[in-house]
C-alpha cells in the first residue's frame, strides 16, 4: 500500500487525491482547519438539539416522515435507525475501488464544517480507509438523489459494526471483528449524523473522476490506433495540418490531429497513396478521426469541469450554515448524472469508428493490397475475421449504453423525492462503457500493428514501430497462420489499459495530448 498521506481540508479535494485514495491506497489524514470546522459545526447541532423547536434531521424524522417530531430520549436510536433501514442495497458487490472513493468523498464533505457531525466520526471514516477496510455496497439501490443513499449506509454501518467488509486481505468478514483488529472502535452515532453519513453525491462523483482518469489515456490511445490504421491503409497524413483544424477551433480536435501527426512523422506508408487505385480522399473514419475524437476529448472536457465543482462542493442535507440547519438540494445528482451520460455517448461513438477502421483493414475491397482478413493464407486461414466481430458486438453494447440514464425518474419516499436523478446508474453503465472501449481499442491496435507490418518493404513511422515492438515484446505475436486468438486479444487489451501504447509512442513524439 502507497504510504503517501492525502490531507483532507475544509476546501473539497481534487481528482488526483481521489484516484492516489480509491486505487494506490493513500493514506487519509484531516487537517487542523478541518478539525476546527467540525467542532466548530457540531457546537451549532447540539445548541438546536437543546431547543424545543423541531429541527430537520436533528429533531425530526427523514423524508415523508420529517413531520415527526422525535425526543432527545429516541434520538441516537434515531440516527441508527436511518443507516440500518437505508441499507437496502442489492446485487453484486460494488468494486473496492467505487467505494473507497465512496467513503473518501463523503470524509471530504464532512470535513467541509457544513454536516454538524462530531470530529470523530470523520476520524473514524479516516482511519477505516487507512486499515484497509472495504464495507460490502451492492450495485443496486441509488436513485441519485438524496443522495447515494444506500451505498452510502452500507458504508455507515461499517462504521457502526455492522453488517460486512472486505478486509485487507481481501477476505469478506463481520464488519466488528476487521474494526476491532484494527483498534477501531464503533461510531455511537448523535442527532444528524447518521444522516450526514447517507446524503450525497459520492458513489457517482468517485466513478465520475475514475473514468475520466481511465478516458485521459484511452483517447490518446485512440489517437495512436487511428494513426496506425492511417498508415496502415497508405492514407494521407495531409489532412493533418494545424491550419486545417484552427479554422474550426475546437481544442479537443486540435489535439487529437497533432498526436495523430506526431505518431505518423518521418512514416513511408503515408502522403502518397501508394497503390493501383489512387484516392482523392480517405475514408470519415480515417480522415474525420480527429474531429470525432476531438469531439470527445471536449466532452470530457466538460465533465472535468464538473467534476471539479462537486469536488470543492460540500453535498449534504441539511446543511450547517452559520449557526442554522438548513434544509436543501443540493443533494441532487443531476449536474454529474448529465455527464456521466453525456460521456458514455462520446465513448460509445470512438469506439464506433474505431471498429469501422478496422473493418476496413480486414476487407480486401477497402484495404488497398491487404490480404483479405489480414489472414496468412486466406481461404485455409480466416486472420482477424472473429476479431472484429467480438468488437462489433461491444460496440453494439457500447451503443445500448449511451441510452442516457438522467432521463428518467422513479419516485419514491411516498411522492416526498418525486424526481430523482439515477446518476449512480448512468455511473454504473459509464464504467462498463470505459472497459467495452479499452477492448474495442485493443482490437483495432491489434489489427493495425499486423497491417502495418505486412506492408513489406514500407517503412513505419519511428512511433509507430516503437509501438508495434513495444506489443510484440508484451507476447502478442505478429502475422502468421491462424491461432487461437483469445489469449492475444487479452494481452493487447492490458497492453491498452496499462497506457504502454502512448509509453512507447511518447520515446519519439514527446509528451501527446
């Protein structure tokens, strides 16, 4: 486990500090203003607790029960109550990473000194991250609104002793027995903390700034695919040129033409269409690849920005704001929901036309002088056929998963949360989405390195061969007669997540986009 320390602050935290927590096991720490905040917000809850005048998730009952007026004597049952009843969650079990971004994102708000909780509940929170303590949360159960309500409680009653975790060693055990064997002891929750710990954004904010951080790397990939395929087909690298692309000055497409024009520098395959039937032009999907990419890179653009507001945001309900409780919103998932949605189109598109370049690869009557299917001996062997059609059905699925989520709405608590956001569920499918184009991806790399090499006495660009060796020497082998292909398919797809394409591009571009 990394034993580099993320300190938490009154401020929210950054994409960074969330993926070193969630995926290298940062250590979690608070700072001394987040300490301060905290009591300084607690002091506030217990003065309204005093007074006999009913106040929302301090004195009264949640939801379409907050009419309720609830005494001092049944307030901490109060509190318990709301995180066993609200752990409701079905299904398989959430990855380990989803959840400690989870709980690192409420920590976050918490320390805010907006939630009224006492300074050692977040410190238990802290110090559950830093066992390397995972509580059980199931796929299903957030409507994303009121925040990820049960993945949330199934975190909080981690908290309590409750229920089960997954402990460092990977093993799934009573949530008291990890606590006790890491000298935690179990929060005795008090008026509003119970649900301080449900109400937010967390579970889709985590997921959120996990993909963008995955997507960061697979459309550079994308870039260097494209680049590969281009010269693959003997295209033209003409179309390129930076002042083709600053007259519709779109940053993202921008950057993806100059990767693309990066890789393919000093090639012998590209510029001067090299064959018996010369083009005026190539294809969209080889010569529109910038601007679909570029469309993408904007996209996520978009949803970083986003993201970056959640993260400085402190979600709660209600919320401690100079010395009142007041309800809100603010809980609402829409504004992460719509990009989390809006992102799963761009992916489903790159992956589209990543898969229609590959088809032109493979097709004799498009691939200018290929052999049929890439194949050695085309007729005895089928070459890549197969390939490309597991990549027709994800992309197919990937299509499926760009039905937004955010257009719907289920209501629920008796009319009370009559719109609802379902941002955990387009999470969800985003992250599905991200790992179908990894494998999408890793096929036309696939395809597009054996291409290039069975252009015979041509000459790749220096990242481009940097590339193909840099595949070869991870144990996918080149061209040759027809082998099982699903053992090679899996090498290049974590050949593709590990960002070794743009490692080995990057030794003769520099640093791509």
């Amino acid at each position: 486990m990394d034993m580099h320390t993320v300190v938490v602050g009154t401020s929210g935290t950054s994409a960074a500090d969330v993926v070193a927590v969630a995926r290298d096991g940062a250590r979690v720490a608070l700072s001394p203003e987040a300490l301060a905040a905290l009591a300084h917000a607690r002091e506030a809850v217990d003065a309204l607790a005093a007074k006999p005048e009913p106040v929302y998730g301090v004195s009264t009952g949640f939801g379409a029960l907050a009419t309720r007026h609830i005494g001092p004597e049944l307030r901490n049952q109060l509190q318990r109550n709301i995180v066993r009843s609200h752990a409701a969650g079905m299904g398989p079990r959430v990855e380990r990473e989803v959840v400690r971004a989870l709980m690192f994102l409420r920590l976050k708000t918490l320390c805010s000194g907006y939630t009224g909780v006492r300074p050692e509940v977040a410190q238990t929170v802290a110090d559950v991250l830093n066992a390397g303590i995972t509580p059980v949360v199931h796929e299903y159960g957030s409507l994303g609104c009121s925040g990820d309500l049960a993945p949330l409680s199934h975190c909080a009653l981690a908290l309590m002793g409750e229920g089960d975790a997954e402990g460092p060693d990977g093993t799934v055990r009573p949530a008291a027995e990890l606590l006790a064997e890491h000298g935690i002891t179990p929060v005795e929750l008090r008026e509003k903390e119970g649900l301080a710990l449900l109400n937010g954004t967390d579970g889709m904010l985590g997921m959120l700034v996990m993909a963008l951080a995955d997507l960061d790397r697979l459309y550079t990939t994308a870039d260097i695919t494209a680049a590969l395929t281009l010269e693959a087909l003997l295209g033209t690298d003409r179309v390129l040129a930076p002042e083709l692309h600053a007259v519709r000055p779109h940053p993202g497409q921008a950057a993806s033409a100059a990767n693309m024009a990066a890789v393919l520098a000093g090639s012998g395959l590209v510029g001067g269409h090299q064959d018996d039937a010369p083009r005026v032009q190539d294809a969209y999907s080889v010569r529109c690849a910038p601007q679909v990419a570029g469309a993408g890179r904007d996209t996520l653009a978009h949803a970083r920005l986003v993201a970056e507001r959640e993260l400085a945001a402190a979600v709660d309900n209600p919320l401690v704001v100079d010395g009142r409780v007041e309800s809100n919103g603010n809980f609402h998932g829409a504004p992460v929901a719509y990009v989390l949605d809006f992102v799963a189109i761009a992916v489903a598109d790159l992956a589209s036309i990543a898969e229609r370049r590959t088809d032109r690869l493979l097709d004799k009557n498009r691939s200018h002088g290929l052999p049929p299917f890439l194949a050695d001996d085309p007729g005895v062997d089928s070459g890549l056929m197969i390939a490309q059609y597991t990549q027709a059905a994800l992309v197919s699925e990937l299509k499926r998963l760009a039905v937004p989520a955010s257009a719907d709405s289920i209501p629920s608590s008796a009319m009370q949360e009559d719109h609802v956001s379902m941002g955990w569920s387009a999470a969800r499918k985003l992250r599905t989405a991200v790992d179908a184009l990894a494998r999408v991806l890793a096929v036309e790399l696939y395809a597009a390195t054996r291409a290039v090499e069975l252009r015979a006495g041509l000459t790749p660009a220096p990242a481009s061969a940097a590339v193909i060796a840099a595949l070869r020497a991870a144990g996918v082998e080149g061209p040759g007669p027809d082998r099982v292909l699903a053992p090679d398919l899996v090498l290049t797809t974590e050949f593709v997540r590990s960002g070794r394409p743009v490692e080995a591009a990057e030794q003769h571009t520099g640093p791509l986009a």
